[in-house]
C-alpha cells in the first residue's frame, strides 16, 4: 500500500505448546509406599485476534509478522499443575477480516465490532502427570505426557473500512474535493488523475444527523480485474449502505460523462454483483463550468435513477451540496443501522466439528500412514524416552481398532505403521518405535 493506509497483511501466529506433566514419586522418609505424585503441565497460551476501535490501518503488521505465545509451565512433584502460558492478544482495526486455511479449506472471520475477539491459535493441552496412568494394575507408572504443541496458523488480515456511504467515480470526477467540502477530512487535491492513493473517512453533519463517508480511489475500466488501483480499493465499498456516484458533468478529461456512468456500474457489477443494486445518488459535478450544463439534459435522460436522486452540484462554488446531504441523510435514515455497537464476544474459525476418534489408513510407498486427530494428538505429547510409553500407544492401538484395521487392510510383519512424526515398525501385531534417522 501507499503512504501510511495499510489495508492488507500476512502474519504468522504460534499458540503456546503446553507444558509436560511430571512422572515423579512420593519419597517421603515416614510413606513406606510412595506412590505416583506428577503433576499436569500448563496450558499454552492461545493467541487471539482483537478489533480495536482505536486502529484505522494494519501498518503495525509491516514491520511486525510473527507472533508466538507463551509456552505452559511443567508439572511436578506433589501433584503441582504446571502455570498456564499467558494468553496473546494481538490488536487489528475494526472491520478486519480474518482468513486462514484449516485442513485444505479457507475460513473467515469478520471483526465488524468494537471489542470482538478471534481465537486465531489455541494453546496447546498440558501433559499429564503420572498420578493419570495409575490402576490396581499398574501401580509404578512411570510415564508422563509431553505437552501438545499449540496450533500454528498463517493468517490473512484484510481491512474494509466501516463507512455508511462511499463516494465512486472516475478519477479527477471531483470525490476528493467533495469529501473536503461536506467533511473535515482533508484529502490530497489536485487536477490529475489518481491523486488519491488512499481511501480517505470523513465524518458528514447534516443538521443532527450524522454519517461517514469515504472517498474510494482507483476506479477506472478494468479495476475489477486489478487494473489502475483496481480491486486494491474496491473492497471498502463492500460495506457501505449507500453510494454517491459522483460524474465528471464536463466532461474534463475528454472522457464522455454517460459513459463513465455505466462503465463504473459495471465495474461494481463484474467485482460483485450486488454492489451494482447498492442504492445510489448521483451528483453531476463541476455544474459551474459551461461544458457541464451543456450535457445535463443527455446526462438526465441515461441515469435511470428518479429526479430525487440525481443532483446538479459543483463541489468547488457548494452549489448543490446541501440538496445532496439532505437526501443522502434521508435515505440512510431509511435504511436499517448497521450493528457496530461493541461486543464482548469471543470468535472462533467456523471449522465443522469432526469426531476426534475417527481416523484413516493409507497405503504409502513405505508403509501405511495413519491420520486421525485424537491418534495424531497422543503421538504428539508422547515422551518416546519413557520405557513405557510403548506400551501405552500399543493398548489405544487395540482399543482403538486402529490394529485390528491395519491388519484388515493388510499389513505385512516388517511394514512402518506412520502416526504424525512417529515411526513404527510392526511385528505380529506389535508396534515397536524407530527412532529418528534409523532406517
């Protein structure tokens, strides 16, 4: 983006891991039979998306990308559950899209409220303690959970601004000078093309009432394919209740000013279809220069608007300009608000819910692969150097039916079974683990 607007970004957020549960055990001098006493591990810190009201661009994301939240503390002994990382907030502007792709498929979230929140990254679980793994059974466990790595998510974030109306037209048309003229906003003027290099607010006063208005730059032929500034800008119009489709009246620029009108509608046509029925005014500006009221009456009979929405102005001298808040005032009054009151509301990317214990076997070059969530979870917070931990993954194989599959599927003594990072090789419907870089 030009100058300080900053409207689009890619950042990169780590939840925190959770911290690993302890196998420890009771060694006190008078407990003749100490028994299993590790604690759980912290939770990781989740890392949440906030719209803050007090933010207008996503400029602090050019310079800053990364975002990593605190790890989980570690269990211990005497059942001591390990502290819990802080969680992250990272603030975007209000009207901050969120998008991210979860197992192949893109999910937004809209932050159109002040205060609403997106758990972008969950915090990964703390491992538990070995006081778990206990039974009349197994009295010694020695085996502790490691904790589960936080979510990590690569994050586009996309700012459409929150304006009730949007001020469209060609370039040089005069939308710069009009923002100036009805607001205190004071946008870059000047009699050339694109001397708007970004959308620029104002806020409109038409007796008590009261709107926002945004001068949208970059529509030309062409710009929803990216072409001039293109669609860099068409975004900010999505969100508008209104337009005030400002014409160029004489046509200064050689262009011919019923031309401009249709081939902007049909730029917001080809960008998105219900923009071209967004409810609009028309102002045919630049009414006190002589080519303009030349072609007024051409201009009158093209837009198919009613009289009441079509308006003579001219930005410069104000002629015109009061007509036009005042029916822009009451079309808005019309039309139901829009809700932008703050909400204390926490988000989370619309994933369908996915029965955890289910899984798949896939017969791979090298062996079978394993995928399914709860299966993949477990592998991930197993401490591989804990002699028992084998055996563990061995009886959720069983219970699981994951072993009973792989044998259905048929799976040869001396074939690797696969489990996210893991490992193993199989023997007799045993699984033994194969470290890292043994072949």
């Amino acid at each position: 983006m030009t100058g300080d607007f900053y409207d689009y970004a890619r950042i990169y957020v780590q939840a925190g891991d959770g911290g690993d549960g302890a196998a420890t055990f009771r060694r006190e001098k008078y407990v003749p039979r100490g028994g299993p006493d590790g604690g759980d591990g912290g939770r990781g810190g989740h890392v949440y998306l906030v719209a803050d009201p007090g933010l207008n661009t996503l400029l602090p994301f050019r310079e800053r990308t990364r975002f990593i939240a605190e790890r989980g503390g570690n269990g211990g002994r005497s059942r001591k559950h390990g502290r819990n990382g802080r969680d992250l907030y990272i603030r975007v502007p209000v009207g901050t899209v969120a998008r991210t792709v979860i197992d192949g498929e893109t999910y937004s979230v809209d932050l159109d409220a002040p205060g609403l929140r997106l758990l972008a990254a969950r915090g990964g679980r703390g491992g538990l303690g070995n006081v778990h793994f206990a039974t009349s059974s197994y009295q010694v466990p020695r085996i502790a959970e490691l904790g589960e790595p936080g979510e990590r998510r690569e994050i586009e974030l996309e700012l459409k601004l929150l304006a009730d109306v949007g001020l469209v037209g060609f370039p040089n048309a005069g939308k710069s000078t009009l923002l100036s003229v009805i607001s205190a906003a004071r946008p870059k003027i000047a009699p050339y093309p694109f001397t708007t290099l970004q959308p620029n607010l104002g806020v409109v006063e038409v007796g008590e009432y009261s709107f926002v208005a945004a001068d949208i730059p970059g529509l030309i032929e062409g710009a929803h394919r990216g072409v001039g500034l293109g669609f860099s800008f068409l975004r900010h119009i999505e969100r508008t209740r209104l337009l005030i489709h400002i014409i160029d009246a004489a046509g200064v620029d050689g262009r011919d000013p019923v031309n401009d009108f249709h081939a902007i509608n049909e730029e917001l046509r080809l960008y998105q279809p219900e923009l071209a029925q967004r409810p609009q005014v028309v102002a045919l500006n630049k009414a006190d220069l002589p080519e303009a009221q030349a072609n007024l009456a051409r201009l009158r009979a093209a837009i198919p608007l009613p009289d009441q929405d079509v308006f003579v102005i001219s930005a410069v001298t104000r002629e015109g300009v009061d007509a036009l808040l005042q029916r822009v005032a009451e079309r808005l009054k019309a039309m139901p608000a829009p809700h932008r009151a703050p909400r204390d509301e926490t988000l989370t990317w619309p994933v369908p819910e996915v029965d955890e214990r289910l899984y798949t076997i896939e017969r791979t070059e090298d062996g079978w692969r394993v995928r399914g969530r709860k299966i993949e979870r477990l592998i991930s917070m197993t401490n591989f150097a804990q002699p028992d931990a084998i055996m563990r993954i061995q009886r959720v194989l069983e219970a699981s039916g994951i072993g009973a599959a792989l044998q259905e599927a048929g799976i040869k003594n001396g074939d690797v079974v696969y489990i996210e990072k893991a490992a193993f090789d199989w023997e007799d419907g045993e699984i033994t683990y194969r470290m890292p870089g043994v072949t």
